[in-house]
C-alpha cells in the first residue's frame, strides 16, 4: 500500500466517523426532545439523550467493523 492509498483510507475513515458522529447527536437531540415534550425533569432528559447517543454510536461503530470484515 503506498501513502496515497493510506492517506485516502484514512480520510474515509475520519468522514465515516464524522458521519456516525453526526448520526448520533441527531438520534441523541431527538431523545431528548421526545422527553422535553412530555414534560420530564432536566437529567431524565438528559439520561435519555445520553443513551441514545451511547446507543447510536456503539450501532454504528459495531456496523463499520463487520462491513470492514466482510470487505
């Protein structure tokens, strides 16, 4: 593998990781405005936007690693 090759599997990696990233708050801020509508305290909010995120991005993590494998 030259350092053309590398560099351009790295930047892939960085863009899907910013990808899930992304993913993940926008799954996380929806929790939490789920949980703003009805009417719950600051930390249940918070908790759920937190597990959501969690949840989100160990999903997705996970999905990149068996596609990594499969290819």
């Amino acid at each position: 593998m030259n350092t053309s090759s590398a560099a351009s599997a790295v930047s892939q990696v960085v863009a899907w990781l910013l990808v899930v990233t992304l993913l993940a708050i926008v799954a996380g801020m929806a929790a939490a405005l789920v949980k703003v509508k009805e009417g719950a305290s600051t930390g249940s909010v918070v908790r759920s936007a937190g597990v959501a995120f969690v949840g989100t991005m160990t999903m997705f993590l996970a999905l990149i690693q068996v596609v990594a494998i499969l290819l």
